[in-house]
C-alpha cells in the first residue's frame, strides 16, 4: 500500500487486491474529507492519512461497488460523520436492488445511512470541502466525480480506467451501461482539469487533449 500525493489538498491510498484500488483523502478548509473507503483492509491506513490532515468531516462516495464502499465500516466506526452518495445510486449501495444486469444485490451499505447529496436551488450539486459532485452516469446508475477546484483535480473513481498515460473505458464486467459511462467521460471538456484520478491506475494528465479520440475509440464498440 502507498500514499500518492496527487496535488496540494488530494492524496491518494493506493493498493494491490488483483487490480490497483485507490480512495482519495482531501484536505478541506475546515477539516477532511474522505472519497471512497478502498477495501476492508484499506481502512486502517486510511485512518492514519486522515489524522495526518485534520478532522475528518464527511465521507462522499463515487459509486457502490464493493471496492469502493469495502472500508466504510471501519471508518465510521472511528468517526461519526454523514456519507454522501447520488440519489440515483441509493438503491442499489442499500442493497434493495441489484445493480442493472446483475443478479444479486449486494448490500453495501446498511439502509438510511448514506444521505443523497445536497442540491442547490438552481440544481446543481452542493460544494463539500472544496469538492464539487459532477454526475457520471454509466458506470452505474448514480456514479458521481468530484471535481477540486482550487487543484484543478477531477476524482474520477471508475469513470475511467487508464494505460500508459491514456484514458481506457471503465471494467466491462461491472460496468452497467459503457455507452452512457463513455458519454460521461465528456465532463473533462467543460472542466479541463490538470488531471483526472483514477481508481485502478494511474493518473492521466489533461485528459480533455484525448477525449475525442477516447469517445470514438469507445463509442463504435
Ligand atoms: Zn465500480
Ligand atoms: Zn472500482
């Protein structure tokens, strides 16, 4: 396992369960925030990154999947804080529905415990530690990015995968509907950030410069 320092105010914890499975810690103006838990045997680690910083505030969730929601136990064992996922996405993390084209659910998180995230009046996502939520859909049905601001970082959690510095489309198997998670990865034209984070790679640069090309790669298949 590693720590990643990806700008000034991101971290990324990093480790090795067949694939790479990051959770990223970011430090806020008035305390932590922590986005994804990583697996069960991540958390342990990603406590010690998160008193490095501060007060953790709130835990904000990319999607439900298990490597995603696996240390969310542990870490709230610890601290008392609100975990924030998209409305659309609720479900299928509580468990009362399996993810679209799977079998069974997976009960990820126990019911009532993850709060959807704040809308403002005119619609858009609420700030939350200097994170903006951007809504992804695709990968599943509520996935969210976040976008740092001040960084100019775009935590993508499984928006896109990456190889050799290129952008790579999200796990196949997992992934509920490619065409909408492609159409998705366009939130990298409005936003242009210096970079996109990624869970199970590396960090890709300026992925706005590659996006057509990722979109067209994608979109044909
Ligand atoms: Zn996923
Ligand atoms: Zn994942």
């Amino acid at each position: 396992m590693r720590t990643i320092n990806v700008s000034p105010h991101v971290k990324k914890v990093e480790a090795w369960f067949l694939v790479k499975v990051s959770a990223w810690i970011v430090k806020g103006t008035e305390g932590v925030y922590l986005v994804d838990t990583g697996l069960p045997f991540m958390a342990k680690r990603l406590l010690r990154e998160i008193e490095k910083w501060g007060e953790l505030k709130a835990v904000l969730l990319t999607h439900g999947h298990f490597d995603h929601v696996g240390g969310l136990k542990k870490i709230l064992a610890a601290h008392t804080v609100p975990v924030y996922a998209h409305v659309s996405e609720m479900k299928y993390l509580e468990g009362s529905e399996p993810y679209p084209g799977m079998k069974k659910a997976t009960h990820a998180v126990p019911s009532h415990l993850a709060e959807t995230l704040p809308v403002l009046p005119d619609g858009m996502f609420k700030e939350i530690g200097g994170l903006t939520p951007f809504y992804t859909p695709g990968h599943t049905p509520g996935h969210v990015a976040y976008y740092h601001e001040a960084d100019n970082v775009l935590i993508g959690g499984d928006l896109f995968m990456s190889r050799g510095g290129q952008l790579r489309k999200p796990f196949g198997s997992a992934t509920v509907d490619l065409k909408q998670a492609v159409t998705s990865g366009r939130v990298v034209e409005t936003l242009k950030p210096r970079l996109v984070s990624i869970c199970h790679g590396r960090d890709v640069y300026e992925p706005h410069k590659q996006i057509d090309a990722y979109v067209a790669r994608y979109q044909r298949s």
